[in-house]
C-alpha cells in the first residue's frame, strides 16, 4: 500500500493544473457582478470535497453566498476536526501592477500567481487534497472531518455568525483548523496564536448644498474636504498613537514574558523596507514592528474621496466628502465600543461649519488562543513533518473574525495553521502562491490529520 505522503509526492502536477483550475473563477464577495461566479467557486469546492471522499457535501445558501458544507463521519470514537478556508477571494486589475492576468494563473520560477492563490483558495485547496491523499491511501480517514469553506470573508463574514448558531450541531467538532495565514518563509514555519479585530466604518461630512464655484465662495464656506483632512489628522497623536478618547481604556498590555518572546521573531527595520517599499516605518516607537502589528490596535484611513478628481483642474469646492476608516483591534477591545468612541469623538471634532454622517460597515472581534494545548502539540508536529523544522508563534496584524466565534461557541482549541508567505501579495497585485508552500501544505495538512486522529476527542478539546 502506498502511504499519503508518497501519493502526495506523486500528484505535483496534477495538484498545479487543478488549482490553476479553481483560481481562474473570479469569485469577487465584494462585487455583486461575479454573484455567479462565488456560485461557481462554490460548485468547485463542492465538487472537489465529493472527490476527495466525503461523504455529505451540501452547498448551503446564506442571504448572500453560500457556505459549502461537507463531512465524513466514518471514524466513530475518533476526534472531529472541523476545517475553516474561504472561497472569495478580492477585486484584482489587470491596470493596477499585474504582470499576468489576475484569473489566468501563471506559474512564474517558484510561484503561482494569480488572485486567491494564497488568500485563501490555495490554501482550501491543500487541505483538500490532503485528505483526498489519505483517503486514496489508505481507504478511510484517521478522524472524522468536516469542512465548512465560506464565501464573504473577504466582506466581513457577515452572514457566517448567524449560519454557525443556526447549525451548531452540525458543526460541533472536537478542534478547529483555521488555514489563512501565513508562514514566515519555506524553512521557516510558523503558528498565528493571536488575529487582531476590526471595525470598519464610513465617515461622511457634508457642506453646502451642492458643489460651488470655489472662486465665488472659496474662503467663506468651510470646504468639506479640508474638514474631513482635519478631523482625520486629529485622529493620531504625533506619536503615532490614536487620539480617541477611551479608545486604549481596554488593551491589555503586552507583559514581559511575551515581550521577550516576541522579540525573537522581530522584523529588522531594513526587512520592513523591502517588504512594504516605504521609504521608512512608522507608527508606536515604544513598540518593536512586531508588537506593533500583533498586539497593538490601529487606525487607519483606507481611502478618501471628494471633489474633482478627474484629469486636468476644475476650481470646486466639493459639497461632500468622505473617507473610509477602519481600526484594527487587540484584547480586550470590543469592535462595538470603538465604534461608539469614534462617534463621540467625531462629535467633538467636528465644528459648527460643517453635517457629518458616520456609518458601520462591519465589526469582528479579535482572537488569542492558547499556545500549550495538546492540539497545538499536534500542529508542530504535522508543521515539523511537512516542512522540516518547528514552527515559531506569533501574532498577527490581519483579522479572521470567525475565529472568535469558533472559540466562544464551542470552547474548544483552534489552529491557525497557515501556508503563505509574508510577501504573497494578498489583496495586492501579483498575488501568488509558492509551490514549495503547496507541496509542503499538504504534507503538513494530511500530517495534522494524523496526529489529531492518535488522541481522543477529549485530550484534544483541553484548552
Ligand atoms: N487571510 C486574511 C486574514 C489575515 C491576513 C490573517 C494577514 C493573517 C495575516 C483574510 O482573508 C482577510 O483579509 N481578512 C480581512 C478581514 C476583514 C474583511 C473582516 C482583513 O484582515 O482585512
Ligand atoms: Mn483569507
Ligand atoms: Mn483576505
């Protein structure tokens, strides 16, 4: 009998044309244009999960895209893992810096690009495949595995919370295996323990009634634009803290023990530069880069917009104005709290010249799991298996909010077992996936099924 991990070895190419195959569906959550290719990449999924096995796969409809289901429950007495990746990927264009189309996937030297290849369709697929490897090996599965691949990540999830309370039998497993994140590099794994929350909001601020001529009222009509640019600048302290009144009243500081662990996987300043191109980092200087990013909350201007903004001038003073704003958030913050506090102090700074609006968009909590649980021993593992060496811990800027969710309702550990790269390009251009992240990914996905299925359901529930 061949083992998984030969066949694995074994089906490089097929596992290249196939996920080439599922990125080339451009299943854009965000733009309703592409509602029927989220179906299509849903479809995919499906069909793939009834390839690799399982037993039941259902697609099961949300008021926006579907959720796609499926299990194999055929290990009685064994643990049930419960497998969490999302089909929607983000908008691409051509125009913004692709080298190749962002839904014709191109392998380029060691690399798939195309959008989804990391965030998060690559990494679906390697768990897919993990378990189909398995189940061709050795006919049957070392655990019971469920699937649940959702389709508005990207959008905040925002049909997901009610769906998992909606189906909490059916989803109920022993541990929960969360792959999209990334790692640091090919040799060097690593395990996210911590996911940040958000809170993404809209802030409008109104003038006149309507656009004017900026020469015939210039400097007597408190122009929307600059007010907005004011009420924003006052958002930041020069220290590059956030100037929210209350707004650091709940974040738990980072104490000494984590502070010295962290600072083992610290970011030189130079390694920054090169992967973000600013000319210099920025932010908390009390803070190392990586606390910075995993344990401290942000806010950030994601764009803003008003006025003219065509080609050439045209003298306007805008009626209107608006920017998108969102906060990353760490324990014990609360997304709906920072709301309210961003209102009140929105209402402070604005002045008497101007209306403003601010409207919620969407809201996740943040995530710390334990690192010391017998199913994260696991998880180092399978890491140690399929990629050579033992996985660091770290914390992470990027939110997946259903994590939380996945704790809080079934008290029970969940792994951030993760295939990308730092610079995989995710919601940028370029986005790729690195085939030795691919071939080792699935090594180390079919290793955690073997490791998860030697324990009983009750060691591995301990938190
Ligand atoms: N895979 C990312 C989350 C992520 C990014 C984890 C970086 C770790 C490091 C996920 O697809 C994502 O982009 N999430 C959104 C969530 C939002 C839309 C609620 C994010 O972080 O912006
Ligand atoms: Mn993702
Ligand atoms: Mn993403």
């Amino acid at each position: 009998m061949t083992d998984a991990h030969t066949l694995i070895d074994t089906h490089r190419e097929k596992f290249l044309e196939e996920l080439k195959d599922y990125l080339s569906i451009p299943s854009i959550s965000t733009l309703s244009e592409h509602n029927a290719d989220t179906q299509r990449a849903a479809a995919w999924t499906a069909a793939q999960l009834r390839a690799a096995g399982m037993t039941r796969v259902e697609i099961m409809p949300t008021p926006k895209h579907p959720v796609v289901y499926a299990e194999w429950l055929g290990a009685p007495g064994k643990p049930t893992v419960l497998i969490y990746g999302h089909y929607d990927v983000q908008p691409a264009e051509l125009e913004a810096g692709w080298l190749s189309d962002p839904f014709k996937p191109e392998v380029r030297e060691d690399n798939l690009y195309a959008r989804g290849a990391s965030d998060d369709k690559g990494q679906v697929y390697v768990n897919i495949k993990a378990v189909q490897m398995l189940m061709q090996a050795n006919g049957t599965l070392p655990l019971n595995v469920k699937f649940l691949i959702e389709g508005e990540e990207e959008i905040g999830s925002p049909n997901l919370d009610p769906f998992i309370t909606a189906n909490k039998e059916l989803l109920r497993a022993d541990v929960v295996v969360v792959s999209d994140t990334a790692i640091q590099s090919p040799d060097q794994p690593s395990i996210v323990y911590g996911l940040r929350g958000l809170v993404y909001l809209e802030l409008e601020v109104r003038g006149p009634k309507q656009d004017l001529h900026s020469g015939g009222f210039g400097g007597t009509v408190h122009n929307p634009a600059q007010a907005l640019c004011e009420i924003i600048a006052a958002l930041h302290h020069p220290d590059g803290s956030v100037a929210v009144d209350g707004f650091y009243d709940k974040v738990r500081p980072i104490d000494e023990k984590e502070r010295t662990a962290m600072a083992k996987t610290d970011v030189s300043d130079a390694e920054w530069k090169r992967l973000t191109g600013a000319p210099q980092s920025w932010g908390e200087a009390q803070y190392t880069l990586r606390e910075r990013v995993g344990a401290r909350p942000t806010l950030e201007v994601n764009g803003i917009w008003g006025g003219f903004t065509g080609e050439g001038s045209k003298t306007v003073l805008p009626a209107k104005a608006t920017a998108k704003i969102s906060c990353r958030l760490v324990p014990d913050q609360d997304p709906y709290e920072i709301e309210a506090l961003i209102r009140a102090q929105v209402a402070k700074l604005a002045p008497p010249t101007i209306t403003w609006e601010v409207r919620a968009l969407n809201h996740g909590h943040c995530a710390l799991v334990p690192i010391d649980s017998l199913a994260m021993e696991c998880a180092v593992a399978a890491y140690e298996r399929g990629f050579g060496a033992r996985p660091l811990f770290l914390r992470e800027g990027g939110s997946i909010p259903v994590v939380a969710t996945f704790a809080q309702t079934y008290q029970v550990p969940v792994l951030l077992v993760g295939y990308g790269l730092p610079d995989d390009g995710a919601h940028g251009p370029n986005e790729k996936f690195n085939l030795e992240c691919l071939y080792r990914g699935i090594h180390t996905a079919a290793a955690l099924l073997e490791e998860l299925g030697k324990r009983s359901p009750d060691s591995l529930r301990v938190l």
